[in-house]
C-alpha cells in the first residue's frame, strides 16, 4: 500500500556542514524525541551514514532531571520507553546507552564527548518545548557533521512555508501535496538484515562520569524515582509508556473501536478515542505506521484519493467514514501545530492569536464574572462545575483527558478567569504539569484553539467571550453520555 524510500532529502536538515568523519569510532544517533527503533526516519539515516563509514552505531537515549514540569509521571512514562528500546536495539546488535540525570547539569559535556569520537551526529529533528533551544546549544558544541532529521508526521515539516491561520486551510493544503509523501515512508525496521560492526565497549569516561542507567529496573519499579529531583506529586498515571505498550493501544484501537470512532469518540461514557496521543508525543509509536496499519485493514491504496482539494473533512480520502473522521485528527488536526511550531517561536505566546481573537477579548476584558477561581481551585477540582471537576479529576489522576471534554475544560477556564492572558496561563500549567501528551504541538493547538487559534469569529456577540467559540457544561451534558464518566470521576 505504501512504499518505504530512503530518507527523502526534505526530511533532513544538515546543522553541521562538514564532511563525515570516516576515522570516528561509530555513527551517533542522539534519540531526543522520536523514542523508537521502528518506523523512524532519524535511525534509518543514522543506519545509512553507520553503513558509509563501515562504523557501528551508538544510540544515545538520555532524560534530564531540570526541564520543566519534570514529574514521576514524566519520568517513568520515558523511561517504560528507553527500557522497550534498550531490549529491542540488543536483539540487533546495536549498542544503547541510556542515561538518566541525577541532578540538573549532571549531563552537561556528555554529548560533546560522545561527538568528538562520531564520525557524524544524527538527532531528532522536533520543533516544540526545550528541544528546539537544546539541539541550537548542541550544535555549538558538535565540531563534526550534525544532521537533524524529521520523523513527526506524514507532511515533513518543511513542506509548508507558511502558517496556516485555519485548519481548512491546511487541509486544502494537505489534498494538493500530500500524495508524494505517501509514497515516501520510513522502513518499519531500519535495522533488519542489517550487519554493522559492533561496539564492544562504550568510550571510557562513560560508566564513570556519565553512568549507564538501569532502565529496565526503573522502569517496573517507579519508586525508584525518588532518586530523582522531580516532583513526585505527579505521580504515575495507569497508561504505560514504551513502544511495545503503544503497540498493544494500536492493536486494540484497530481491532474494537475504529468501526465507531466517528460516533463514538465525543462520548465520555464510551471512550471511544484512539488512545494514542501520550505515544505519538513522547515519539513511542510513529504516524506512519498508525496509518499504514488503518489503511492496510480498510484495504486502501494511494490510487483511491480523489482529485479534488477543497479543504472538505470527508471525501477525500475516498474511505470509511469513520476512517476519514480519524485521519483528520491524526494528519489536518495534529500535524497544523507542527506547522505553526516550526516556523513560529512564541507558539505559547499570548500574542500569537489572531488579531480579531486579541480585539475582542481584549474589548471583554472587563465584563464581570459569575465566578473567579484562582490556580489552586481549578487543580484541585474546587469548582461549582460537577463536569469540569470530572475532567479535571480525570487528568491529575490519569495523565489524560477525554478530548471532547478537553475542549469544554479550556472554554470555562476562559469564562472563569480575571482575562484570557490569565486563563492561558492556567491552561498551559495544568496541562503540561499533568497531560503525557502536554508540552507538544498539537497540545498547544488545543489550548490556543480556546482562544480563537485556528477558529473564526462567531456571533451573537457574547460578554467575556465576545467573538470567541462558546461551550457550556449544559449543552454539553445534553448532547454526550456522561452517566459512567461522572460516576468514575465525579465527587
């Protein structure tokens, strides 16, 4: 159905522009954020640089202690993945070296030791949170060949040079080129009949300075992370992170609920969502496979996408319904974020909404609020809303939230807040501090999309919204099934 190539040149993005070093002890690949050995665009180069230099590959998996929001969550949800990795990369032969950060600025030289003895450097090319400012700092100190490589989506990040103010736009976009693409894929197993040299040991200041972690015992032991200078308030939720957990959500997705995702998702009491989000951002599962495997099981081929490109939700793709509704969300509704995220640094700025957005809250600022609740009130569910409690609930104690509900959550955050600025404010802490699938993208296509990102101006005018979408707990408990989710999450 699809066809795997080599690494298509729009995908890598050379930092370090100078030639290979054949006299290098190995090929690096320094794995940030797409966490897996399958279907990655990053290792497969990593491989083919490894395959040029007749040099065997180190893949580099590290956590630090210092970011923000770091968490026991956070922590443990990562490490799940470096242990799905630590196994899998063994059964090939290539040598893994993860490593955890005890303190802040523990990890500080490693990389630039590790490069000085790499005949070139392969890294994560992704264009949220920290990694952007970390991979600029990384490259200072990288004196040899430095690539950063795009594995985050069907459309490759640098296919579209502009920001796409509405997400029709960006379908319209997607129907008039994404057909190449599809043609282009990362091969499922990069390291398949492969036979690189091996690593015997490890450069010899590592395991001294810079120890290898035991991630395989970590990660089925998350008291463990004690160790760490986190906050351990946030405890781990009860989805498990890694390849292998995010290939058992897929299959289960695929086999139970794809049939009714497009009735069912929106519906708290069915739950009817893929699931996949925590995997997609943390990078334990990749988009194409996601979709290889949904369009292998509705028996489609690229010949079936219809000519048109009017930026439509259905017909396009010429599948099921249910089908077309999911791929809107995988493909138009994820992949808009990384389009903004690249191309824009204060995605999470205020002053990124569209200007008719900042006018009219800005002309509502002062309407007056039935109710005003601070941080605290809103993370502990102290509100007079029985629904936004329940979701809120839902996502200390889970990690995640049902989507539909998500929407509703950011809206009466909004209508409960002295001003938007405070509200995103609000939104973002809450979000990143407690979602697996925070600080991406697309979460933050989400909470922007409260305040009019992506959105058009709506009418009747309304006070402290103004032209901004409006949502009520009311018309949403008439609409959707709630009777189950607010007997699991309610008082």
């Amino acid at each position: 159905m699809v066809k795997t190539s080599p690494v298509p040149p729009g995908r890598i993005r050379v930092i370090n522009d100078v030639p290979v070093r054949p006299t290098g002890d190995f090929v690096l690949y320094w794995m940030t954020a797409i966490r897996r050995s399958q279907w990655n665009f990053c290792l497969q180069r990593a491989v083919e640089l490894a395959e040029e230099c007749e040099k065997p590959l180190l893949v580099f998996e590290a956590l630090r202690s210092g970011y923000s929001w770091a968490s026991d969550r956070l922590h443990h949800f990562v490490i799940q993945g470096m242990a799905d990795n630590q196994r899998r990369l063994k059964k090939h032969g290539i040598a893994y070296f993860p490593y955890l950060e005890s303190e802040p600025g523990d990890g500080t030289g490693l990389l630039k030791y590790l490069a000085e003895r790499a005949c070139a450097v392969v890294g994560d090319d992704f264009p949220c949170f920290f990694l952007p400012a970390m991979t600029r700092v990384a490259a200072n100190q990288i004196g040899g060949r430095f690539e950063l490589v795009d594995s985050n989506g069907i459309l490759p990040l640098r296919a579209a040079d502009q920001v796409f103010v509405r997400a029709h736009y960006f379908r319209r976009f997607l129907q008039k080129n994404l057909r190449p693409h599809l043609r282009q894929f990362p091969q499922r197993n990069p390291l398949a009949g492969k036979k690189l040299p091996q690593l015997n040991q490890l450069p010899p200041l590592i395991g001294k300075r810079w120890p290898v972690a035991d991630v395989a015992r970590r990660a089925v032991e998350p008291a463990s992370l004690a160790d760490f200078p986190i906050d351990h308030c946030v405890t781990p939720g009860s989805v498990a992170g890694g390849s292998e957990a995010a290939q058992a959500r897929l299959r289960r997705f695929l086999k139970q609920s794809v049939d009714e995702y497009e009735e069912e998702r929106n519906h708290p009491d069915s739950d009817g969502g893929s699931g996949l989000s925590p995997y997609l951002h943390f990078g334990h599962i990749s988009p194409h496979q996601i979709f290889h495997e949904l369009m292998k099981r509705d028996e489609w081929s690229i010949e079936d996408l219809a000519e048109k490109a009017n930026g439509s939700r259905e017909g396009w793709w010429n599948a099921s319904p249910a089908t077309e509704a999911f791929l809107d969300e995988l493909i138009t509704w994820r992949e808009v974020g990384y389009n903004m995220c690249w191309q824009r640094r204060d995605y999470d700025r205020y002053e990124s909404l569209p200007d008719w957005a900042q006018t009219t809250l800005r002309d509502h600022e002062r309407d007056p609020r039935e109710y005003l609740y601070e941080l605290e009130d809103f993370e502990h569910s102290r509100t007079h809303d029985e629904l936004w409690n329940a979701a809120q609930r839902q996502l200390v104690c889970e990690g995640r939230m049902h989507n539909y509900l998500r929407m509703l959550w950011g809206k009466k955050i909004l209508h409960w807040t002295p001003d938007a600025r405070t509200a995103l404010q609000i939104m973002i802490e809450l979000n990143n501090k407690y979602a697996l699938d925070g600080r991406n993208p697309n979460s933050y296509s989400g909470i922007f999309w409260v305040l009019g990102r992506y959105d058009r101006a709506w009418g009747p005018e309304r006070k402290i919204f103004g032209k901004i979408r409006y949502m009520a707990s009311e018309n949403t408990a008439k609409k959707l099934r709630l009777k189950q989710y607010l007997a699991r999450y309610g008082d």
